[in-house]
C-alpha cells in the first residue's frame, strides 16, 4: 500500500502541497512519506486518498489451495 500511494502522489497532478492542503495535513509529512523517510497512519493515509481520488481498502487474503 505504502509504495501504491507514494507512486500515486508523484503521479498526481497536484503539488505535493496542495495534496498536504486539502487533506489538511502538514506538506512536510507527505514530503518525508514520499520520499520514504516516515509511514503514514491509515487515517492519513485515506485523507490522501480521497484528495486523489483513491479509496484504501484493507481485504483479506487469498486463500491458496490446499492451505
């Protein structure tokens, strides 16, 4: 999830600022999660989302045959 999401930041045709802005969290902190200096927690991590326009979702795994 976490390179999902950095990848979508740079893909953005936002700033990294204005992302900060509309989710209403410090530029610094997106900055230092794209670049991958700090996590992001799952509620931030859904702030940014909803600026570009992705939903995180948490699913349960796959099962394999025969496990």
């Amino acid at each position: 999830m976490t390179k999902a999401l950095q990848q979508a930041i740079r893909d953005s045709d936002l700033s990294q600022n204005e992302i900060a802005r509309r989710a209403g969290i410090d530029a610094g902190q997106v900055c230092r999660f794209v670049n991958g200096q700090r996590g992001m927690t799952l509620a931030t991590a859904a702030r940014v989302g909803d600026v570009l326009g992705l939903e995180i979702a948490i699913r349960p795994k796959r099962r394999r045959k025969g496990r």
